[in-house]
C-alpha cells in the first residue's frame, strides 16, 4: 500500500523538525537575528584566533601570544587594521592568507554569508535568510534580499579584482616579480574595498607617497566601499536617471563627498608645513596625500604618512572623520554620514521653523531621528567610557588615547603608533571595541534586549524646556 504522497511529505517534515537544536535556531533567527548574528561573528572571531594562533601563521614559526592572536583576528574580521604586531614582517603567508580571508568575510557581513550559504544549501532564500541578510543590509523590503545578495557579491568581486588588475602592473613596473605583483595587487584591492586597511608589506603605502597609479585606485576602491551596498544597489539600478535616486542614496553620496572635500582641505590646510608631513612634498604630491588623508578616515585606515607626526588639529579632525564613518550597511564603521546627515538636517529645520525634516523633496520621519540621536548618543558613550578606562590602564594623554579609542570602535585602522605598545588590558579593550563598532551599536542592544516593550497605555503630553 501506497501512502499518499502528502503524507509523507508531512512525516518527513515532523522528523526534520526534530533534529536536536534546529527549532531553538530557527526561533533566534525569527525572533532576534541580531542576537544570532552576532554569535555567528564571535564564533568567526574564536576560529581565527585559534587558526592565527598556530605556529606556522607566523614568520618565525613560534606561536603567536594569546592576545595579539586575538587582537589580529577582530581586526580582520571586523575589517579596522588596528594592529599590535606589524603585519608584514611577523606574519607568514598562511598568515596573510588568513588575515585576507578575515577581511572578506567581516566585508561581506556574518549575517549576508548565512544567507549565501543558506541559498547555496537550499538553492532559494527561505525566510529565516532573508531576515538574517535584511538585518545587515537595512533593506526594508524582504523581496529586495535576492537582488541585493547578488549586488553584494558582484560589487565587491568586481571591484576588487577592478583594482587588483590596474594595482598589479605597477608594482610589476616598481621592480617586483610577477608573483609578489599579482599577491601585493590582490591583497591591496580586497584591503582597500573592505575598508580594511591592512598591509602585507613592512614599509607599506610609504614609497607611493606621491604616486597616482598605485594609490588612486586604493582612494576609489575605499570610497566605493564605504558606500554601502544599499546605496550602491540604487546607483547602479538608477545610474542613468539621477532623480529617481532613493533619499538614503543621496544623502549617502552628497554627504560622503562633502566630509571627503572637508577633510581634504582641513588636513592639507593644518599639514601643509608639517616639515614632518606633506611640507617636503610639491604641489602634485601634496594634492595626492591631501586627497589620500580626507578618504582614509571614513574607514580605509591607510596612511601615506606618519600619524604620529601629524599635528594636534589634523588629530582632532579625524576623530569627527572617523566616528561619523561611511554609509549604512557598507565596509565601514562609524555612527554613518546618513545619521550625521539626518541630525544636521534637523536642526536647520528647527533653526528655519519647519514641523518637518526634509530633504530632496522628501520627508524624513521623527523617528528616523529619535534612531539617529540613540546612535549617536550610545557610539559617543561607548567612546568616553573607553577612553577613560584606556587613560587608567596607559596613563597617555588625551589626545592620543581618543584618536586610538575612535579608530577602533569606528573600525578605521589608523594609529599614532600607540597601539603596539598597549599593555594586555589595552589591547583587550581596543579588541572589543573593534567588535562592538563592526557589529553596530543598536545591532548589540537588539541583541542584548529580552523583548520589546509594548505600550498600551500613553501618558498626557507635556513639554520640558530645552536650552
């Protein structure tokens, strides 16, 4: 006797929702894929600690400390390059294949790799993918997940071995074999789209100080990356009709842009005698290392010159740079320039008197605000307190520990050079700081909240005095 083919369809569907573990992982991802995700991320962190901790991914075969395993294995994966040891020099090459694998799965997002993987092992998106992917990405609409999976893996393959071909030449021309070229070129092309800022090399970008070939398509690759995928998705759908852009595109790009030019001409203004800095260079490469130090701050973490040698107010600048960062669900991290944007637009609509925030002929909703302000006054929180613990543990100067501090929890990578002199706790510090910035500050607290509070009852309406 035959059974109905439904029937067995429905056993088998009992005794597949059986298997030990899957109903509580299928409920997290329901309920909080937040909280799953972030697990996901820490267990990415563990098994690069445990792999860099292994004697042969370093050059003199001898096991890595604990910590500086630890600390090289959150940076990667949370793509800052915030390092305590130099990369190219104590690392071998299993090393630096695992540091570039790290920087391509932090880029990619925890959460978007489940749900490539999820598609590859089921051939379609299920539900639980598309919301783990629409967590990451912040796309409202559950049926855009598949086209922005796909943007995500095209851009960023495309855009990498973009700039790996045009970087490989060069360093072919600039004396090196065709091997170190091809390795340098790749390794440089992922570092720079991830917003990574990690180099393979001991002297790094320092001999290209003044050379366009190799550090223009770094300059793009970390620009492109910081945009964010939903924004590159709407540019590239809509790249010939300007105007149907969506309103986070365009804050994204118009506010990008203005923070790049700010920046450029701030730095050049306040280094442009540095005897230390750009004062040796002529007018072409001054321009080229301006331009170069106003993008790095959004989250590339590369320098051209000596941090450490900068003066005081270029400190100062790229602290603001650096914890405004890129754009939402990009390579970046940061509070985001639409959360800067969303702010600044509000005050001057309450300088002008408007009851509404607006922008590009669009309105923008008061709790699109309340967001940005929770964002902004938790990263600023997460920073103070960190710096204050930082200032106990190395009894350094204000200075130096905030821009230390900022360049962490905004995973961008740039150091005065303090960092690799942090005692353990330092270091630990600086660790979970690179985590929490990569994973999002309301991502954490989504994860960490037992539910939502659901009001029935809603108090009278009375006005404090502001100011």
């Amino acid at each position: 006797m035959q059974l109905p083919r439904l029937a067995v369809d429905n056993d088998l569907r009992r005794m597949r929702d059986r298997v030990p573990g899957r109903d509580g992982l299928d409920r997290l991802a329901r309920q909080s894929p937040a909280r799953l995700a972030i697990g996901v991320f820490a267990a990415v962190v563990a098994v690069f600690t445990a792999l860099l901790s292994m004697p042969i991914a370093t050059a003199d075969g001898h096991r890595a400390p604990f910590v500086d395993a630890l600390f090289t294995a959150t940076s990667a994966v949370c793509v800052t390059g915030l390092v305590t040891v130099d990369t190219g020099t104590y690392w071998s090459t299993w090393g630096h294949v695992l540091i570039l694998i790290g920087i391509q799965i932090g880029g990619l997002g925890v959460m978007t790799l489940a749900s490539i993987l999820g598609l590859a092992v089921s051939r379609r998106i299920g539900l639980t993918q598309r919301l783990l992917v629409s967590a990451e990405t912040k796309t409202g609409r559950l049926g855009e997940v598949g086209s922005l999976l796909r943007v995500v893996i095209l851009t960023s393959t495309s855009f990498e071995l973009a700039i790996a071909v045009i970087l490989v030449p060069r360093f072919r021309m600039l004396g090196e074999d065709w091997g170190e070229a091809i390795w340098h070129g790749i390794f440089y092309a992922i570092s720079a789209f991830n917003n990574a800022g990690f180099i393979p090399t001991e002297e790094g970008l320092n001999p290209y100080l003044s050379d366009w070939w190799v550090l223009m398509p770094i300059i793009i690759g970390v620009f492109v990356g910081s945009l964010g995928f939903p924004a590159l998705l709407n540019l590239l759908q809509l790249w010939r009709t300007p105007r149907r852009w969506s309103l986070h595109a365009k804050l994204t790009l118009t506010t990008s842009l203005a923070l790049v030019v700010f920046g450029s001409v701030v730095v050049a203004a306040y280094e442009w005698t540095n005897p230390r800095t750009f004062a040796p260079l002529d007018w072409d490469g001054t321009l080229l290392a301006s331009l170069f130090a106003g993008v790095m701050p959004r989250s590339g973490g590369f320098s051209t010159v000596d941090v450490g040698a900068m003066r005081e107010g270029t400190w100062l600048i790229n602290d603001a740079l650096m914890f405004v960062g890129g754009g939402s669900a990009s390579t970046a991290g940061g509070i985001k320039v639409t959360t800067l944007a969303v702010m600044l637009l509000a005050i001057v609509a309450e300088a002008r008197g408007d009851r509404d925030v607006e922008a590009f002929g669009r309105r923008i909703p008061r709790e699109q605000l309340q967001v940005a302000i929770a964002v902004s006054l938790v990263s600023a929180t997460i920073v103070l307190v960190s710096s204050l613990a930082m200032l106990a543990i190395t009894g350094e100067t204000l200075d130096v520990i905030l821009f230390e501090v900022i360049s962490a929890f905004a995973t961008v990578g740039l150091s005065t050079g303090l960092t690799p002199d942090l005692p353990d706790a330092g270091k630990y510090v600086l660790a979970a700081l690179m985590f929490v910035g990569r994973t999002g500050t309301m991502t954490l607290a989504a994860a960490l909240a037992l539910r939502s509070r659901r009001r029935v009852i809603r108090y009278p309406e009375e006005r404090p005095i502001i100011g």
